[in-house]
C-alpha cells in the first residue's frame, strides 16, 4: 500500500463542522511578539464556569488517581515500572497523541479501520474520556482558541487550563450537543458510539486486567503493577496532556504568527512525545509533523512516518511549508 502526502497549505473550505480552518500564518520574525489579551478577573469567570456544580465523578476519581500515584513509590517493582513504560507509550504516544489528536481530530493521516479502533482503545485506556468527548473537546478548543467559549483557555487562569476546566458538571443536553456539534462525523461512526458508551467499561476492565498480569502471570505482584501500570502512569499521562493545554499557550516561542498564543516549548514536548511544537501545531493544524524545524523532535510524526514507510498509513499531510512559501500562501 503507498502513501500519498499532501500540501497542507491546500486546506479545505470548511472542517467536518462547517467551520473555517484556521489559514496557515506567516513566521514570525525574532523580534516579534504577539499582542497579550487582557484577561478577566478570575474569581468572577471561575465563579461561572460551574453554572451546574462540580462533577464529582470526575473530581474524585482524579483525586484517587492522584493519590494512589504517591503510593506507587511505597510498591515498587521492576515488572510495575517496565508496564508503566510500556503502557506510557501505547496510551499517551499510540492512544491520545496518535489516535485521539492526529487521526481522529484532524484527520492528518488515514489507517485500516482496524488499527484506528486500536488506537481508540489506547486512547481510552489513558482516562482522557470517549474518542468522541476528547476529539469534540479539542475541534471546540481550536475553533475558539484563547477566545471566549474556548474549553481550556490559560486566560481563565493556568490551573483553569490545566485541570481545573474538567471539573464543572455538565448537563446530558450540553453533553450531547458538544458531541454532535463538534464530533458529528464520530457521532455519526457506530464503532466510535460503541466505544463511548462502552469507556467507562473499557477503562476499569483494563485496570483489572493490569492488575491480573502482575498478580498471576508476573506471579504475587498485582498491587505493585496495578499502582505503576494504571494509577501512576494515568497521572503521569493527564499531566503530559494538561500541559498542552497549559503550558504551551503561555510559556515557549513562536515560529509563526497565529490568532491565539500558542507557543513552542520543549520540555512540554518531551513529556508528550512531540505535542510540545504547540505554535506549530496552530499554524498548521492538519499536519501529521509538528516539529517543524531540525531540533524540534516529534516522536509521534517519527511513528507515523514508519507506519507510512510501512504501508500502515496512507494520505499523511506531513509537507512542512517554507518560509517563502508560507508568507505567500498568508499574503
């Protein structure tokens, strides 16, 4: 099977939500800097970001997840830190990155049907929610980005940013109506509702099947494994996603000029396996490649390039615009 890349600056009219894409944006020169908007005061915006209360469910089982993460250091094992290596990559690289933004959100690059419920159901496995609640969530985001309505704009507040924003509850009309107006392709796809309705499910069976491996095929360490494998590596997963989120529209440069303050930022990068080139990743946000330059490593795209070399990924939009030919397209 070949595949065939296309020129991202070839943009459609409109996304699968009849919204304009974002056009490409020229580079930035050194000395440029974006305009700041001024924020609203954040007591007043916190106060109605939870018009419904708080969502305990998803309060609480972050809390437990974040304590049972300490006790992980108290059960340690080489077969708890091997899983969580090993489950790290297939639910933050292959699930969320991967799977939940690349393929499913933007459509970046196309796979055999069977390998794109895989990813799916890595992306479940990190705790993120449904393919379709993640990938509604991020069209919105980028849609309405560091503008009002944008889901997890760091005006609000970093923590806002960070976490904070998955904490106000929602009603099932608000719910259904992210999802179908967001995610109406998804919405629309009977394995993606299968897999929503079926998450809850799928996330607490794996925890038992993590704990299972350790406990009888790894022989007497099931709490060991279960607390690294599942526990620890969630955290340690959400935070690499929350700074995405956080972190890169506040801290990093910029390459190029865009409508938000999406920055680049290294660290941010590392922890997520390329998600870091934030910047770049607005300015061109149907790239499968978001390093964008030679030190800008992405070990996501480097993934997709072998799944392309392989035959395993076809339509990969991964042409990096030059900088003349940005300025023109821009112009």
């Amino acid at each position: 099977m070949s595949s065939t890349t296309t020129d991202p600056t070839e943009y459609r009219d409109s996304d699968p939500l009849n919204e304009p894409i974002v056009p490409p944006a020229e580079f930035l020169k050194a000395d440029e800097e974006p305009v700041e908007s001024q924020p609203k005061t954040k007591w007043q915006q916190l106060k109605k970001r939870f018009p419904h209360g708080v969502n305990w469910g998803v309060t609480l089982w972050l809390a437990a997840m974040h304590v049972a993460a300490i006790f992980a250091f108290f059960y340690f094992s080489w077969a708890g830190v091997i899983t969580f290596f090993v489950l790290h990559f297939a639910t933050a690289c292959l699930g969320v990155t991967l799977g939940y933004h690349r393929l499913l959100t933007h459509g970046s690059f196309k796979v055999p049907r069977v390998l794109e419920f895989f990813f799916s159901c890595c992306g479940i496995i990190s705790g993120e929610g449904s393919p379709i609640f993640w990938v509604a969530t991020h069209r919105k985001h980028h849609a309405l980005s560091d503008q009002e309505g944008d889901p997890h704009s760091p005006l609000e507040g970093f923590w806002w940013a960070h976490f904070i924003w998955l904490q106000p509850a929602k009603s099932n009309e608000e719910v259904q109506q992210l999802l179908t107006r967001w995610a109406p392709d998804m919405w629309k796809d009977p394995m993606h509702r299968f897999l929503h309705y079926t998450y809850p499910i799928i996330l607490i069976a794996s925890g038992a099947a993590i704990y299972a491996f350790g406990e009888y095929v790894v022989g007497g360490q099931g709490l060991s494994v279960f607390l690294w494998g599942f526990c620890l590596r969630q955290v340690v997963v959400y935070h690499g996603t929350w700074f995405v989120n956080s972190a890169t529209h506040v801290w990093g440069y910029r390459n190029y000029k865009t409508r938000d303050q999406s920055r680049n930022n290294w660290w941010v990068a590392f922890l997520s396996y390329g998600e870091g080139w934030h910047n770049n990743h607005h300015a061109y946000q149907r790239l499968a490649r978001h390093g964008h330059r030679a030190w800008e490593i992405d070990i996501t795209y480097a993934v997709i390039w072998t799944m392309k070399k392989l035959g395993l990924a076809k339509a990969v939009q991964d042409k990096v615009p030059s900088n003349k030919s940005s300025k023109a397209k821009a112009a």
